[in-house]
C-alpha cells in the first residue's frame, strides 16, 4: 500500500521559497497609442493634485475663498459650491460606495484599468522613471552602468536623480497640506517657517512615503503590498478583457530568421519572435506570454512594445492586445471574434452607479439648509407650576448651513395650549419666539415649553418643534415628548 505524504513529511526545502527573489526592473522607454494616454493621464492627474487648491470660489464675506478645503478646525468640507457639515458624513460614505462601483465596472470591462493608468502609485512611478531614464539614460545604458560600478559620473547622476526624486516627494506631501488650509496663505507661512508643526510633521511623512514607494519600491507595492489585484481576481469574469497575448497567433514562437525561412517553404509559423521586447518595457518586469500573473497591471506598454516589433518585421499589430480567453478559443475554433462589453455583470454595475449616485444628487438637491436637533432634560423630567401648569425643559440645537443671517421663529405643536419661551434670548417678534440665527454656525438654546391643561394629559404627549425662516420660508422641525410629572 502506498504511503500518503503529509505536510509533516516534507523538508522546508520542499515548499521553496515563501517570496520570490528581488529581481531589479530596468523598464525600457516606449512609445505608442497606450504610453500617449498615459502621459496624457499622468498629466492630468498631477495638475488636478498640485494646482487644484490654488482654485477659489467665492463664498460672500468672510467664508473661505478656497474651491477644495477640509476645514478641520471650523468641521466643514467645501467643494466648488458644496459645503458639507459633520452631520452629512453619509455623502462620503456614497462616494465611497460610487468609487468601489467603479472599480468594479472597470474591472468588469476592461481589467485593472485604474491600476495600469490611474492610481497614484502608478503615476508616481512613472514620473520617477521619467526622471530616471532622463538623467542615467534608457534601459540599456542603465544596465551598463550598474554593471560597471560607481564612477564619478554615475554617482554624480545618482545624487541629481535622487535630489528631483525628493523635490517631486516634497511637493506632493506639501500639496497635500494644502487642502487643509488657505494654500497662498499656507505656502507663504511653509516658506516663512511660521506654519502649524503639523503641517511639516505631514509633509516629511508624505514626503518620505513618495520617495521611498515610488522610488525604490515600485512594482513591489503592486505586487505584495497592494490589495487590489486579489479582490478584482475575484470579480472578473471570462468576458472581461484584459491585456493578452494572443497565443493563438503567436505560438510556435521562433526568431525572425527561421520564421522567414519556414514561411518561404509554405510552413505556418505563429507572428512571436521572441524579442522580448514586451518584457523590456514591462514596469513589473513580468512576462506577458506567460499568461494571467499578479504583477501585470495592464499598463498597456507592451501592447505598444509588440506593435513596434510587428510593423517593423511587416506582421500584423495586436499579437498583444485587449482581449479574452474566449476569442482566442473561438479563434482556433475557426470562429469570429465575440465582445460583450454589455452584459448583465456591466448592467448591474452602471445601474448601481446610476442609482447611487441619483439618490446622492436628490439628496443633496433637496437637503435642509435649516436643521434642528432637541434633547428633553432628565432631571427633573417636569415640573408643576403654583397654577397648575406643567412645564418641561429642552435644549434645542439649531444649524443654520447658509451664508448669511436668519431670523428664526421658532413654534411648539401637539400639546394644546403650549407655550415656548427661550432662556436668555431676548424675542424680536411679540407674539412668538424668534431670534436671529448667525451664518454658517450651531446655536444652542434652552427652551421652556409651558402648558395648562384643560383637562387630564397622557403621561407623555408627543411635542414637534418647528423652526421657521421667517424671510424665506424654510423650515425644519424635530419630534420629542412632552410628559406630566
């Protein structure tokens, strides 16, 4: 009878290694459709970061003049014309969920798209390898100076890339404190050393982080460090395309001296010869030929790599490309090229989208620039009066989102004969209380709600405050308890 082997039989040796042997990547410059939207990508996305809080908005008098700002210290978030309070964390919760949707139907149509041209450790890198291949030249001049060691040109060269690579890391946690505070006002005080040790604390951090995962890092962040390749692996599906080569047409692989040869002699020979031009320009430094693999981000630049190749040798382009496992099958079945980039997966997804974000547009159309909250005293709970009345007491809490001041009044319904009087704030109005609500900011009041009943009241009554702009008629109300002793 044959022994079955257990893991406990097996020697450390056996498993091999946990992770794989550091391989530096000399990426090799490239140039095609794919490279273009990625520089012109890159360039939008590090303009929108850098320049976007040196936009301003005006707001009227007094309020922030920036487009984008967290303003921690004050609890506002503005955005262009949108200012959000504390109380509407949801809306980041909806963005949060309209971003996950999106990744998903990206994925759903065409692979890791935010990974290969849009996340920022991408763009980074990219611009980092830009700055590299400028000043040390392409890959293989690179390779070449690495194999011959440290001369006084190389370590000249190392210490300009490095001194960039920090200036680019610099600026980028700098930018990012700027969303934090009025931006002229920040880089005047960052510049003068009079800014908030906080904001410098931040910006080595950011600056440190820039450097270190851009610079050294890389693909490693990819690969090991980055959760998205494992989740999206989950959320594919067989129609989804992703960049392929497309072995149907590539394979037999052979140099392009046979494949001439063998052609000339009537044989059929697949398009790869095996230039290794797609590995060259690879910012992973993975073999697209292998198959699906954790490191490729669908960059696309071996796409470009291939299309070089292929025009020069006189084949077709695209022996790299956008496609699916299915149309190569179909392919070698003799069959024509399939591509459903609406199916029920993208429908679902884009139906999500849709709604989500309809329900964060009305939301946010629609939502109350007037808002109260109010909190019924415990102790005591009530209190009878010498005449027989029974008075309770709240703290009322009215938010006033708009720019200017208001005059509020302020009513009690639900309990007949109710009566409201607000503790030390003199009423502008005789015959209800009203008081002027300041611009963009929280009131807190304490009302006295005094009734006499006519006959016998229910333990607990419920009681609606509402509060009334008196100019624009806006209103908001809130619901608590008015109870007997």
């Amino acid at each position: 009878m044959n022994k079955i082997t257990t893991p406990d039989d097996l020697e450390a040796d056996d498993y091999g290694p946990l992770y794989a042997a550091y391989k530096k990547v000399y990426p090799q410059s490239v140039s095609g459709t794919f490279r273009s939207i990625k520089w012109k990508l890159m360039a939008v996305c590090l303009g929108i970061y850098y320049f976007l809080p040196f936009i301003r908005w005006n707001r009227g008098v007094g309020a922030p003049s920036q487009a984008v700002l967290v303003d921690l210290p004050n609890s506002r978030f503005y955005f262009f014309f949108i200012e959000l309070w504390p109380q509407e964390v949801y809306y980041f919760t909806g963005l949060l969920i309209l971003a996950a949707l999106t990744l998903f139907l990206m994925n759903a149509v065409g692979g890791r798209i935010w990974c290969g041209y849009l996340c920022p450790q991408t763009v980074w890198t990219d611009l980092f390898y830009a700055v590299e291949r400028l000043i040390e030249g392409d890959r293989r001049e690179r390779m070449k100076k690495v194999a011959e060691g440290y001369t006084l040109q190389r370590c000249s060269e190392i210490v300009l890339k490095h001194s960039i690579w920090i200036m680019i890391a610099w600026w980028t946690g700098g930018a990012w404190v700027l969303y934090f505070n009025d931006a002229p006002t920040l880089v005047k005080e960052l510049v003068t050393f009079q800014a908030p040790m906080l904001a410098y604390i931040w910006i080595v951090i950011l600056t440190f982080t820039t450097y270190v995962l851009a610079g050294f890092m890389r693909e490693q962040v990819c690969v090991y460090m980055c959760p998205w390749p494992r989740i999206q692996a989950a959320l594919t599906d067989e129609w989804a395309l992703n960049v392929t080569y497309k072995y149907d047409r590539g394979e037999e692989r052979t140099s392009l001296k046979k494949a001439l040869e063998r052609r000339s002699h009537g044989e059929t020979v697949g398009d790869c010869i095996d230039c290794r031009q797609c590995v060259a320009v690879c910012p992973t430094g993975i073999d697209i030929r292998d198959g699906a693999q954790l490191g490729c981000i669908q960059c696309g630049l071996c796409i470009d790599a291939c299309d070089t190749v292929m025009t020069k040798i006189g084949r077709p382009t695209r022996l790299i490309g956008y496609d699916n496992d299915i149309n190569i099958q179909r392919r070698l079945a003799g069959k024509s090229e399939i591509f459903k980039l609406i199916r029920p997966r993208t429908i679902v997804y884009a139906a999500l989208i849709a709604g989500v974000g309809s329900i964060m547009l009305y939301a946010l159309l629609t939502r109350s620039l007037l808002d109260i909250n109010v909190l019924h005293d415990r102790n005591p709970i009530a209190v009878k009066l010498s005449d027989g009345s029974i008075r309770n007491a709240y703290t009322v809490r009215l938010l006033n989102k708009r720019g200017f001041d208001r005059t509020i009044a302020i009513d009690v319904e639900g309990v007949s004969g109710a009566v409201a009087h607000v503790v030390g704030v003199d009423s502008i109005t005789p015959d209800r209380p009203a008081i002027v609500l300041g611009r963009d900011q929280t009131t807190e009041l304490r009302v006295l709600v005094t009734a006499k009943p006519a006959g016998e009241l229910p333990k607990s009554t419920p009681l609606t405050f509402r509060v009334t702009d008196i100019g624009l008629g806006e209103a908001a109300s809130a619901t608590d308890n008015f109870v007997t002793p």
